[in-house]
C-alpha cells in the first residue's frame, strides 16, 4: 500500500502481547512478522493528507539523513559529529534568521527543548539573586513564576521536572479572539507582583487558535521589568521562512531562549527538536557532565553532551 492509499489516521487497535521469543529469529523473520501483524494499521500521517495537529512528515532526504544516521551510529563524542550538529545549527540559524549568538542544540522534541530553557532561565533567575541553582539545587532559590498567555502542556510538564511546579505557571488574559497574551495585563502583573523571580514564556504558534504573542513588545517590557524571555515556538518559528508571515515572528533573535521542533514543520522523522540559547555558560552550568574523569573534552569543538539532559 502506498502513501496516498493508506488512510490518514485510524482508531487506536489492541493486540494480545506477543512473548519474548526463547530463541532470537533473525531480522527478516522479525521484519516479516511485523508487517503479518501491523504493516495494515500504518497510518499516512508522514504523507500530505494528514492534518493531524501540527505534526509534519517525512520527505525523501530526510529519510535518507535517519538512515545514515542510523548506519553509521557514530558515538557523539568522537569524529566530526559534534562539527555536523554545529553546521546544521548555523544552517537552522540562517533559515530562521536569528542571530549568530544563540547556540542551538538538538534534542528530542519540542517538549526537552522547552525544558532546557527553562532549566537555563531558573539557573539565570538564581544569577541574579547570587544562588547557585545547579549546585545548591532549586530550593534555594525559592518559589518562581512563569507568566504565559496560552502555553502548552509541555510548559506545565517542564515546571515539574525542573522542581518549580505547575501551580509556579500563571495563565495572563489574551487579547480579544486571540490566545495571544494581552501585553497591558502582563505589565501591569509583572509590577504589582514582584516577590517572585519571573519567566515570561512568549508563544509563537498557540496549538488552538495558533495565535502568536506580540514578541517585540515582550522584549521591550524585558528591558523595564528583568525577566527570563523563553518562546515556544514548536511550529510557528518556520513563519520566518516566509516574506508573507515572517512579521509574525519579529523580535523572536532577542529571546533568552527559543524551543523549536524539527519533526513538525521541518519534516525530518521523530525524535528531533531544537533548542536556541543566548547563554551558553549557564545552559553548561546546568547540563555539565561532572565527575567523569574518563571523559576527555577536545577544547576546540562544542561538547553537546554538557549541553542537553541527553549524554549519549
Ligand atoms: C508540539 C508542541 C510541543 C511539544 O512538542 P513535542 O515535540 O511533542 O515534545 C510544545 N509546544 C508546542 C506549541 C507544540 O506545538
């Protein structure tokens, strides 16, 4: 069945559980029993009728760049591979037009990405209050807000992970037919309520009403009010690469941080996000794999693994 014969989604299906075979049974067989089983119940969501969320397919080369990836199963520490991470970085920069100061990482999906921002900002917040968050661990810096019009669940998951809570993620009102935030209200929370270090997470590309927050009023009511500037923009930073609505977009380079996903709109296979950071020092202050003698560091190329909650 080709692409364009396949459905475009279908209802969950069960099995019964397939046991640990006693004796392995070889590729092939294995290939062969799985497509007896499930080659029917694929779905085209890599293919051009699929509209489901905001999820992208696979083209032709992307699937090649997987294989190769695959194949050759380079250890990441070794070889040119931290110089290809780099060179797609400086790729990605150009084609979204932000500036050479945010590093880019890969990471698994939007979701990581938008933790490693906020893992930078709490470690920012704790700079500016003279804690040291990595080393002396969330609870020193006390509770932090996060102010946002519309964020995703993913935001609400990353404040747990990073010990600040879901209840630390406080929803401003958004302008009228929009999920885009109401800039007046959140000037107006980030004056009265300054017992609290804040996060502002900015969205470019709300998953409803796909609404984008005015971003350079964001970044001008950072330069009154300090805060830690992260955008989620899983899928709405590709509106860079259009002259029709790149606008939309304006103002995203002077973020702290920006979270990206290259399995939406970019259309390479899963797991594949990225994540930009303006602070390199704190986001490896953060990430650091410490303690390990017999990991050598060659000076001159960038150490990735001390950059993403991912070692390998
Ligand atoms: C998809 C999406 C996420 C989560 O991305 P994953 O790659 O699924 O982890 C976060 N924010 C927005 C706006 C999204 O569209």
């Amino acid at each position: 069945m080709r692409i364009n014969e396949r459905p475009a989604g279908l209802p969950p299906t069960t099995h019964p559980l397939l046991d640990l075979p006693e004796q392995g049974e070889g590729g092939c067989a294995a290939i062969e029993a799985f497509a007896a089983r499930y080659y029917d119940e694929l779905t085209a969501s890599a293919g051009p009728r699929s509209f489901g969320y905001v999820v992208g397919g696979t083209t032709p080369a992307a699937v090649a760049g997987d294989w190769l990836t695959a194949a050759f199963d380079q250890d990441n520490g070794e070889g040119m591979t931290a110089h290809l991470e780099t060179e797609a970085m400086h790729m990605l920069r150009q084609l979204f037009r932000l500036p050479d100061d945010h590093t880019g990482v890969f990471v698994s999906g939007d979701t990581m990405a938008n933790v490693v921002g906020l893992a930078t900002g709490r470690e920012w917040l704790g700079q500016q209050s003279g804690v040291h968050v990595a080393q002396d661990g969330v609870a020193a810096l006390g509770p932090v807000r996060i102010l946002s019009g519309r964020p995703h669940s993913s935001i609400y998951k990353a404040a747990t992970m990073l010990g600040l809570g879901r209840s630390a993620v406080v929803e401003v009102p958004y302008l009228p037919q929009t999920e885009a935030i109401d800039p007046d209200v959140l000037e107006r929370l980030l004056q009265e309520h300054t017992d609290k270090p804040c996060i502002v997470v900015g969205n470019a590309g709300t998953v409803n009403a796909t609404s984008f927050d005015d971003l350079e009023t964001l970044v001008r009511l950072r330069e009154k009010h300090n805060f830690w500037l992260h955008v989620d923009s899983a899928f709405g930073l590709f509106a860079a690469c259009s002259p029709i609505y790149s606008a939309l977009v304006e103002g995203l380079g002077a973020a702290d941080s920006i979270a990206v996903d290259a399995h939406k709109w970019l259309n390479v296979p899963y797991d594949c996000g990225v994540v930009f950071i303006r602070h390199p020092d704190l986001q490896r202050d953060v990430f650091v794999n410490a303690n390990a003698p017999y990991l050598r560091n060659a000076s001159d190329v960038i150490d990735y693994m001390n950059r993403t909650p991912e070692a390998s």
